[in-house]
C-alpha cells in the first residue's frame, strides 16, 4: 500500500490550544470546554463532534503506544477542523530525510514540543500508515522556502521526490504555514482520496479543508496508469 501523505500548518502552541489542553479537559470530565473551542471557531456541529471524539480517543492512548501514530496523528487530524491542509501522494520529508539525512536540519522533534513529557516512545517520521512525520517549526518552513528559491540542490532534491507537478501542492502548503506564521506536520491517511471515485473519498478529519491540487494529481496519474494498461491489453 501506498501513503497518502498530508501537510498540516500548525504551530507549537496551536498544537497546546487545539489538542493537549483539550486533552486534560476530556480527561477532566470537561467536555463542553470543547464544544466551546469549536464553536468559537466557527466549526459545524458535524466537525465539532468529530474533534471531540478524536480526542476522546487521544485519551484512551496507552503509554507504551507510539506518539506517532497516536497523539502526533491526532494533532494531524484535529488541525483539519480549524483549517486548510494539503495532499501529496507517496511523497514525505520522512521518506527524503531515509535518503539524505541532511535534511533533518529542517526538522523539529516532538520532545521540543510537546507541553508536557510523554512517556510515549517517539520516532518523528512516518513509519507506516496512519502515522505523523516530521514537523518544521514556523522557523524551519521559512528557512525551506527560502532555500528552494536560492540553493538548486534543495530544490532537486525535493523535485526528485514531489516529482509529476507536486512540488507545486508543496510549495503551497508551506507557503500558506509561512503566511500565517506557523509550522507543518506531515502524517499519512488522514485523507484517502479515492481516485477512482473521488466522491468516495475519506478523511477521519474535516474533507472539506483538504485543498484539491495534490488530489487532482492523484487522479490523473491514475487515470494515466489506467489508460496505459488498457492500451497495453488492447494492443
């Protein structure tokens, strides 16, 4: 299977706001604090009870789990109901930084983040799916931004892996985490679109705030690979 990678502008204290102290409120019996949050950021009825059951279930995390592929992908997924994420198909920083380790210059660790110690163990990339990767800080997203527009070798090494028109969706999400000042956290199968039956698409967070592009991509390449196999059986 493959990864449904998305990119998620969030800052560390977004992260604070939005999931870990929620988290105590939940865990405190607090639950209309929630509802509150969510609605004094406009969010639907539908999505402020999507966000409450995700962090219900944030709750629930064992301390032996992986913070990855709990609280980093929930942050991940509750970032989707206060705004805009973006989608790239098979391409991650985690997957970049496996075969140039230099680039983990660009990267921040959960261990900077979070407000508290988690006992969780942590990896800080994806691992597999349903999973968060690495996050750059609001600082990181800048100096990246300006490195792809000055140093070539940054920008081929990235084209190399967001290759076929994504380094485009790229550039987009982390041009809209440097306008509202804040970071990105990549993290697998958040959204699953279906590019077969796109109206069949799925995401535990809010659909609606996936931007397109990376989508559209999706979708053409398949219909590429598709059309391809049926010229090859026709001929």
């Amino acid at each position: 299977m493959g990864y449904d990678v998305s990119f998620h502008p969030i800052s560390p204290e977004e992260m604070r706001e939005w999931y870990f102290t929620p988290l105590t409120w939940i865990q405190q019996g607090q639950e209309e604090k929630v509802l509150a949050l969510a609605a004094q950021h406009g969010m639907e009825d539908f999505y402020a009870e999507k966000y409450l059951n995700t962090l219900r279930v944030g709750t629930e995390t064992e301390s032996n789990e992986l913070f990855d592929k709990s609280h980093g992908f929930y942050i991940a997924v509750i970032q989707g109901f206060f705004r805009d994420y973006y989608y790239t198909r098979g391409s991650a920083f985690s997957f970049l930084v496996e075969q140039k380790p230099e680039y983990a210059r660009y990267f921040t660790s959960w261990e900077q983040i979070t407000p508290v110690s988690f006992p969780n163990p942590m990896q800080n990339r994806i691992i597999e799916n349903y999973c968060s990767g690495v996050y750059l800080s609001p600082d990181q997203v800048i100096q990246l931004l300006k490195d792809m527009e000055q140093d070539p070798k940054v920008l081929e090494d990235l084209e190399g892996l967001w290759s076929n028109g994504q380094i485009a969706v790229l550039k987009k999400a982390l041009s809209a985490a440097a306008k509202s000042g804040v970071g990105l956290l990549e993290a697998t199968e958040v959204v699953e679109p279906n590019p077969i039956s796109p109206n069949e698409s799925t995401s535990y967070s809010n659909l609606y705030h996936c931007d397109r592009d990376g989508v559209y991509l999706y979708i053409d390449a398949v219909s590429g690979q598709l059309a391809d196999a049926i010229g090859k059986n026709e001929g």
